[in-house]
C-alpha cells in the first residue's frame, strides 16, 4: 500500500483505470521495476578542510557516487576556506505503477485472461530519450532512434488529444534532442528462444525498428480490468456500452423535436402570385420582426401558411420510455443518484429496497475490479520488491516507524489479498460493530475469559476505520505495546494479591529464564559492539587514506593524513 499510494500516484492510477474500464472495455495498468542514476549537484562555501571533509562523508553512502566538480580556496581571517560544488550520482531503484491508454494495448482477439498464461501482449508507450538512457539503454542507439510523429499514424492521437487542441505529435518539437519523445513498444512474448524445445516468456523492447532489450521475463506484469465480464473474452462489456444504443437514439429523437420546433415556429406558406397581382414575395421571403408584407388582393386568399402539427408531446413519451430502458440496462436511476425529489414521500424500506438493487450491479463491478485489477497489481508489487530491493527501507504504517528488509523475507512467502466487499452497506457495518462492542464490555464486566483487552482494542479499532477515522491509534492504546504494559502495570501497583506457592515457584522459574536472556543478549550486545569497533577501525582506515590522497593531490598538508 505505501509503494503504490506513496512512491506512485495511487488514486489517480485508480481512477484512470476504472474510467477507462466504464468507457472504453478495459482498463489495462502495467508495473515494473526501474533503476535510475538521479543526479544531484549541492553547493557550500566557506568550510575548512575538515568542515569539507565531514560534508563529503555525509553525502557518501551505498549506491552514492560523491564527486566535487569545482573547488575553490580563498583566504580569511582564520585560514583557508574552500567553496566547493559537489555532485552525487544515486542509483534508485523503485516500483512503477502506470496506466496503459486502451488504444496503445496490443493483445490477441482471442485473448480469454490478462494473467500468466497468455502468450503475446505488447505495451506502446512514448518516452523521452534523456528517460530512456537513465534506464540504461545506450545511447548512440537512442539518439538515432526515430522522434515520435515523424511516421507515425496519428489518428488515434487526434482522437484523443484533438477536443484541446493539435496532437502530442504536433507538441513533440523540443529545442532540446534529449527531450524529443520516442515511440517504445515493450512486449511480452511466449517463444523459445534458446533452442531447447520449452517456450519462456520474454520482454521485448523495440523502437524505430531496432531492438533495444530481449531478456527471459517470468511473469506478464500487467492486469486488465473490464467491468461486465463476458465468459471466456478478456475484454468484456461497459456499462458505456449498454447506454450507447439508447443515447443515440434519444439523440435522434431530440434533434427530430428540435427541427419540428422550428417548422412549426417558422412554417411554410402558400402565396399566390399572378401577374401584378397576388403577395409581393420580396417582402413574404424577408423575414424580420413585425416586418411588413404588402399585396394587391385580398390577404386571407394570397397567402396560407401550411400548418406543421407539433409533435413534441408524443416524442417525450418515447424519449421517457427509452430513458426507462436505458436504467434498466445500466442501474443507474435518478432515485440513486438522489435526484428525484419527487419520490421523498416514498417509505423508507421501499426507497432502501430500489437503492440496493441498483448497488447490487456497482458492487458486482466493484469486485470484479477488486479480483481481476487490485489483486494481480498488489501481488505484482510485492513481488517485484522481493526480487529486486536489496536493501532495508524505513518506511510509517498508522504513524509507526518500521522498517521493511525484503531480503529477509522467505523465498515462497504467503501473502493473502482480502477483498472487503459484500459485507454490507456501512451503516450497517457501523451498528453491527456497535453491538458487538457493547455485548464485549458485557463479557469483560461479567469478567468472561471470551474476551480481552486486545479482541476489545481490535473492535474499538474497526469501528474507528468504518467512521473514516484512518488512525485509531489517536483514540486508543494497543495493548499489545510495550508502553501500554507498562502503564497498565503501574495503574495495578499497590493491588497485587496473594500469589500461590506453586505460583511463586513457577514465576522464579520465568525470572531465571529472563536472567539468562538477559545474559544471552549482553553477550550479544558485546559481539555487536566489538563488529562496530572493527568496522570503526576501517573507516577510520578510510579516512587516513581520503586524507593522504587529497594531501598528494593538493600539496597542502591535510591534518589526519599518513604523510
């Protein structure tokens, strides 16, 4: 959860996905592991030898190359001084999480599941080339590699982007060649590539035509997610398309009140015309407000307007009836969205019934979302964290400091993804959890050992959760806390009964136990002090020969150093 909301941009990966999924089909997100060389420049003036000497121990450290690009010594009052411009190269390597335009997927058509088994599917994407050479791709071979729009098809671009203005193509001319975008297709393909006769899957990466990376890929790294699920189809249905028929025709039968409006508003006639007698039809063809049209005969007999019946009455019966249908088909009424004051009189059992009918559908696509997207993406994470992050990270879980060392983690871990749906509306949730904590206290007063402090602390806990209120830690106490034994320790001094004989003797036993831990782990604190005092020794080492390198190579005598 921290590497997908905290390192990416969790919500709107979220939303963008689902968008996608309710409008066009499917909703495709992709993860990925990437090592990047993140280059910063840091400036200081006015530090001694030793000041310069302790910021460049600070700034080193793993994966950290420390190099001062310029340096500069001037004079003062109590010695020299250095200005020093200081540059770190840091290799990151993070989780990448980023949604797919649906037109940019390549799969097959009879594609039946986005998971493990399918043999082809290909990602386009669009990429800098400075982007693409802190990936580690050469880069003689990027900055040949074609800028995309030079030729590429880009009706699908002006789909997208033309309702704002031109295409990422047209915007694709940077002053700058390393901020040029390149057009990158990365495939996951099925195939035997070595020979002997068992098909692996592979990631191919392609652009301009050139192969930029082919190396054996174990798992397909991306998950699709379409709302209404069709047997054996990948891609399914939307709810986009169940309205779409409707939303035409409605259309149609809109534009046809419309132009009836008008005809009616602005309506034909019939005009006589012979000779010098009959309706000037210069005038009867002007029209304007209270405008004037003359004739020689009798007006009722040279003009007569062609009367056009309005039919705007009998269209809104079919555009209700086809609105009806299109509710029907998607779920989505005016009662749910609560926009019907009309039906506020309604009981409330009666109003509840129809509401969670139509949640019914949403929640179906809610856990069909949950089954076919979030669990393949968190699974995906946590994989790509096992097999690639080497080092601890210190990361906050409910304000708490923990530290999360994957290489300690057992190579077939468990990991279960629960999905929390079909457990009610969260009204109900609320008053359930209510009752359940209310018949607790009644168990701990009637002093029942069915429940504790920790099961009353978890209820208390939840109930929290369910309100929004994220961190309960900022109403309750765990008790499973060191602190909270503590505390509860000294609210019970000065009460303590009568402790049995047998009692006594089994609690010297524990005390024995805990001084022989205790013993166990002085002796650990002491191998651990001495490996500390060993790995001080080197780096004092370290710094002896920093101190002789920067004296030879500045001819200055350096304190600290061998010569």
């Amino acid at each position: 959860r921290h590497v997908f909301f905290k390192d990416n941009n969790g919500f709107q990966i979220l939303h963008d996905q689902i968008k996608d999924g309710l409008l066009q089909k499917m909703g495709v997100v992709r993860w990925r592991w990437e090592e990047r060389k993140v280059t910063r420049e840091h400036r200081y003036d006015g530090l001694s030898l030793d000041e310069a000497t302790v910021v460049i121990e600070q700034l080193a450290g793993p994966k950290k190359e420390v190099e001062v690009v310029e340096q500069e010594e001037v004079e003062s009052a109590v010695g020299p001084l250095h200005n020093l411009k200081i540059r770190v190269t840091e290799e990151q390597g993070r989780v990448v999480v980023e949604n797919i335009e649906p037109e940019n997927v390549r799969i097959r058509q009879d594609l039946r599941e986005m998971n493990d088994e399918c043999r082809y599917v290909g990602f386009v994407t669009r990429e800098t080339r400075s982007a693409l050479i802190e990936r580690g791709f050469d880069r003689d071979v990027v900055m040949t590699l074609p800028k995309f729009g030079d030729d590429d098809d880009l009706d699908e671009e002006e789909t997208r982007w033309g309702d704002i203005g031109g295409t990422n193509g047209e915007l694709n001319d940077a002053v700058d060649p390393l901020s040029e975008e390149v057009e990158v297709i990365e495939q996951f393909v099925v195939c035997d590539r070595d020979g002997d006769g068992v098909a692996e899957r592979r990631l191919v990466i392609v652009s301009g035509g050139k192969l930029l990376y082919d190396e054996r890929h174990d798992s397909l790294d991306a998950c699709l997610f379409t709302p209404i699920r069709v047997p054996h189809r990948a891609v399914g249905r939307c709810p986009a398309d169940q309205a779409y028929e409707i939303q035409r025709i409605q259309t149609a039968l809109l534009r046809g009140v419309l132009d009836n409006m008008y005809a009616v508003n602005n309506g034909r006639v019939v005009a006589r015309v012979h000779g010098k007698e009959g309706v000037n039809l210069d005038d009867l063809l002007t029209v304007r407000p209270n405008s004037v049209v003359r004739t020689k005969g009798t007006p009722s007999q040279d003009v007569m307007p062609l009367q056009t019946p309005w039919i705007g009455d009998k269209a809104k019966v079919i555009i209700d009836h086809m609105k009806t249908v299109r509710e029907e088909r998607t779920g989505v009424t005016n009662y749910t969205l609560g926009l019907d004051g009309d039906q506020l009189h309604d009981t409330a059992t009666g109003f509840q019934g129809l509401t969670e009918r139509s949640d019914e559908r949403i929640e179906l696509i809610a856990r069909v979302y949950a089954e076919t997207a979030l669990k393949p993406i968190f699974y995906g994470i946590i994989n790509l964290v096992a097999r690639h992050q080497d080092t601890p990270r210190q990361i906050r879980i409910n304000g708490q400091p923990i530290e999360i060392d994957p290489t300690q983690w057992a190579e077939a871990y468990s990991v279960t993804c629960n999905v929390g749906l079909g457990t009610g509306r969260k009204d109900k949730q609320i008053a359930a959890l209510s009752a359940v904590i209310q018949k607790q206290e009644a168990l701990m007063q009637a002093g029942s050992p069915l429940v504790d402090m920790e099961l009353y602390h978890n209820a208390l806990s939840m109930l929290a959760r369910k309100t929004d209120l994220y961190d309960p830690g900022l109403f309750f106490h765990d008790p499973s806390t060191p602190e909270f034994q503590q505390r509860l320790a000294m609210m019970q001094q000065g009460k303590q009964p009568q402790i049995d004989p047998l009692v006594q003797a089994e609690m010297i036993k524990a005390q024995s136990k805990e001084k022989e831990a205790a013993a166990r782990m002085q002796l650990d604190s002491q191998k651990a002090q001495h490996e500390q005092a060993m790995k001080e020794a080197d780096r004092q080492l370290e710094h002896l020969e920093t101190m002789t390198e920067m004296e030879l190579k500045y001819g200055r005598d350096v304190p600290g150093s061998a010569v």
